[in-house]
C-alpha cells in the first residue's frame, strides 16, 4: 500500500543511521545485521552483543503486509481484507545495573479498507532509578512532543503509564516516558506532521542512549547490584511476552520469532517472593514504580 | 460449592505427601510451606530450592471462587455467575542438565450454572532428550491411564503434544505426557472414577521424579551443557507466560502472582539465532521436539 511503501523507505534509512550512532556511543560493538524475508515480508534485523556498555541490543526494521486474519480481527476491533505494517523498534540491555534498559518503537499500519494508524513510544526501565535522569529523559520527550502539540506529551505520558504496566505485579515497567497507538491524523497535513514526529522520536533515541551512557557508564557495581539486575531483567520478560503489544502481534502473526525475540534480556532470574531491605536502593525503586509520577517537576 | 470444597481438601493432602517424597528423593531440601489467603481464596505455595539435585520447586495447592468475569467468559467461551476452582501444580528445575524439567497439574472447576470439569496433565521436559527415557516415562502414563480407559492415553498424549507447543518456535516444549481439559464425567460413578484418575497421576508424580533422580543425579556435565540448560529454560518461560492456560488465568483472574510464577525458572537466557553444531546432542534434542513420535513405542 502506498503510504506504507513510502514510509518504509524513511524507517529503513533512519534505522542505519540509529544504529551508526548506537555503535558510536558504545565504542567498541558493531551491528550485525540480518536481512530476513518471510511469506508476510521482509526485514532487517540489527543485533549487538558485548560491547563496552551495551550487553545486547536489538534494533528491528521490517515492512509486512497480508492477509487480515480473525486472530488480527479479534486483536484489533475492526474488519479488513488485507494490511500492510512498517516500523522500527529497539531495546537495549546494558551490562552496568546503573545504566537503564531502553525501548523505541515507531511504526505504521494500513489496511485495504482505507483506515491507517502510527503508533510508539519511548520508555526507560532503570534497575536503579535516578531521579534527575528520570526528569531529564521526560523533558526531552516533552520538548519534541511541544513541537508538535501541546497535548502530546501529557496524553502519551499517561498512555505509556497505563500501557508499560505489569499488572500482575501493580508495577511500572520503569519510570514510563510515551507511548500511543492508533493515531490517525486528519488530513495530509496532519499525516505529514505526524510522520515528521514519529522520525523525531527515532533520531533521539540513540541521543537519548548515548548521554546515558557517557553519565552511567563508570559507575560502579557489586554483586548485590547484578543480582538485583537479573529479577529486574526477569520483569521485563514478564511484561513482553505477557502484555507487549508488538511482540503478541508478531508472534500471532507469524513473524519473524528470533528478531521479535530479541528484545530478550540476555539472562534473567526469579526468585520466589524476594523483597529488599528496607530503605535499600533496590526498594526505593520498587516505590517508584507507579504510575501518574509527575516526573518533569520532580523534586 | 459442594464438590470443589471435598475435592480441595483431598488434593490438599495430597500435596503434603508429594512434598515429603520429594524431600526424600532430593536428600536435603526442604519445601518453605508459605499460606496465603486474598479476596480471591486461598492456598498453599510450597517452594524449594537449592537442594541436592533440585535447584528450584513449586509444588502449590489453591482454593478460590468468585465472581466470573467477562474475562473469564470469554476465555472459557460460557456464561455463569460465580465460579469455584481447586488445583495442584507443580513445577522442577534442577541443576544436572541431564536431569529433565517436570510438570504436573490436576485440577478441578465449577461454576454455579450446573457446569463442572476436570483438567490437568503431567509432561516432561528434558534438556538433553534420553529416548529411553523419554518411552519409560510415556509408558508410566500410558499404564495409569489404561486403568480407567483405554482412550485416555492415545487422546490425551495426542492433546499434550497440541498443548504444550510453542508454536511461535515450532517446536514442542519437551517430549509431552498427558493433558485433558474441560473433561465432564457423566454420573456419579464416572465422577468419582475420574477423581480417583486425578489422584493417581498427583500420586505418580513424584515416584517418577525421584526415579528419574536416581538415573540421572550423577551424570557428569560441563559448561556447554550448562548453558544449553539455560537457554532451554528460556524456551520453557516463553511457553509459560505466552501459551500456559493456568499461568494466564492465574494472572488474568487477580491469583497469587508470586505462586504462579514459581514455575519460572531460577534463570533463563536467550541469545539471537542460536544455533548447536550439526549432530550434536543438543541438535539431536531438537531434532526430536516433535508431535506425534509414538514415545511409547520408539525404537
């Protein structure tokens, strides 16, 4: 489908100039990359693995289209003979506990029956939450979303909120950032300048990645720490394979699983019924799991 | 409601006899016998770890009833007001990657619009795949079901190798056993006739693991070995929280979070597009996570 051809084209460009960046900021790791097409389309699936900071990461492009299924019905609420979807999306996992997790997603659905949507988001999982760079992160994202409209970072603030959320454990994922879904702008203006956010976002992401890791990156950490970083880590699996809602479409829809599947942790461990000390910096964090934290004017 | 509450304190006693046996089988752990009540019901989650051979255990007995949800609704497919629900399940991790993973689950479901069911099953899930094993294991199911009816085994394995398939791999989770679910005896006799089927495949569980400690506790292991452990574990976390009926009702229904997710293992990895050398062992495992292979009688 026609938007979905051209947009493609933009995420795809964008995608190797995130990963050049990503690669800078590390300083030692490259990218492998992996061309993947499957009978629903193709893909390019970037991976890193041991470098300096970054312990793994992934950073996806792909652009599907097929057959609308019941399953794709059922998901998504509406009726449809055929759809076409591109997007990128990113995770990273580094070594130090002290530097966060991160998650970028952009991307874009279209079905033969004349409705489109974008979607994303950006959010921030430290095992250790920093508070100032908690607010730091959330005014970036509020600078680009201000651009654009005024509404942007309060709704899709709340939204990541609500959507990075592990309910079985009434906990955030991390400390949020935005996230929306289903955008359909009115207009070709309005589409245009939606676009023009969505490849925003992008670009900041590895931005974003590299100041974290020139802050973070000598920290120093014990055992407690990695330990801590492992359940923490066991969370997150938690939340992708039971809530994330691009890693459930794409395995339903016969996606390509290890590409998808790459957003894994490298390790992860549970432990039944583990609770920090009080007033540990593991339990501090735990208290900062909530929603609705107004992080831009943190004290 | 009436058959829940007797079933529930049988499968109560019986989770005390199959702890003590893996105690014994194990020689030095003991399960942590942790009750919890919630809005929900109650239970009781005995967990043990860092035993001899057993590096971590679930072994959990539950009692609930409420109010039956849309959620419920439509998941179950069916209509009612209230439901009550009994159950046991357990899960092992132990350390010798030669040793297998095991699963066992009987439960018992009633809701207050005349509608009751039996499910469960027990499976096995080895990390190195030893065929004779794997036939001694079947053969064991096969007798106790033979007992009750002669269609159990062939119908129910048939349903285990449906069941516990990741099917986003492929793959199945290991080489299967029996499952059965929504099973609805008709009359008196064949109630209590299945009840008794339940009680005797809870009563097997633990007899087959203590022998399968002894073939296997001792079997040399190295590094290799250890970490093809840990991603097959991973393999075993993405079937529970992506497939497990139990895991998502569990969580879907407000359960004990922490005793449902006492079935995660102590660790897990993943690792993009991991691939074992051709006609290694661990290529030799894979080669044999199929449905249908007629366990009981391979060569």
């Amino acid at each position: 489908m026609q938007h979905t051809n051209k947009i493609a084209s933009i995420y795809k460009e964008l995608q190797q100039q995130m990963c050049r960046q990503l690669e800078e900021g590390d300083g030692k790791a490259v990218f492998q990359q992996v061309p993947w097409t499957k009978d629903i389309g193709s893909g390019l699936t970037c991976v890193m693995k041991e470098g300096n900071v970054i312990e793994k990461a992934g950073l996806n492009f792909s652009h599907v289209e097929g057959d609308f299924s019941p399953k794709m019905e059922a998901i998504l609420g509406m009726k449809a003979n055929k759809y076409s979807a591109t997007g990128i999306s990113s995770i990273i996992h580094p070594y130090n506990p002290f530097m966060p997790i991160i998650h970028m997603n952009v991307r874009y659905f279209e079905l033969d029956n004349g409705t489109s949507w974008f979607g994303g988001g950006i959010d921030l999982t430290p095992h250790y939450i920093n508070k100032a760079q908690a607010t730091w992160f959330h005014q970036i994202l509020k600078d680009i979303c201000d651009k654009y409209d005024k509404n942007y970072y309060p709704d899709y603030k709340t939204w990541a909120d609500n959507y990075f959320f592990n309910k079985h454990r009434n906990e955030t994922r991390g400390v949020g950032g935005i996230f929306f879904d289903r955008i359909q702008p009115k207009g070709e203006e309005a589409f245009e300048n939606f676009l023009a956010y969505t490849i925003d976002l992008a670009k900041a992401y590895p931005n974003i990645y590299c100041d974290l890791m020139e802050m973070n990156k000598s920290v120093e950490f014990n055992e407690v720490n990695k330990q801590w970083q492992a359940l923490r880590r066991g969370r997150y699996v938690e939340y992708n394979l039971v809530y994330d809602r691009g890693t459930k479409f794409g395995l339903e829809s016969g996606g390509n699983t290890e590409s998808i599947l790459v957003s894994m942790p490298p390790m992860a461990q549970w432990e039944y019924n583990f609770a920090p000390e009080a007033d540990s910096a593991e339990q501090q964090t735990l208290d900062l799991l909530k929603k609705e934290l107004d992080w831009v004017n943190m004290k």
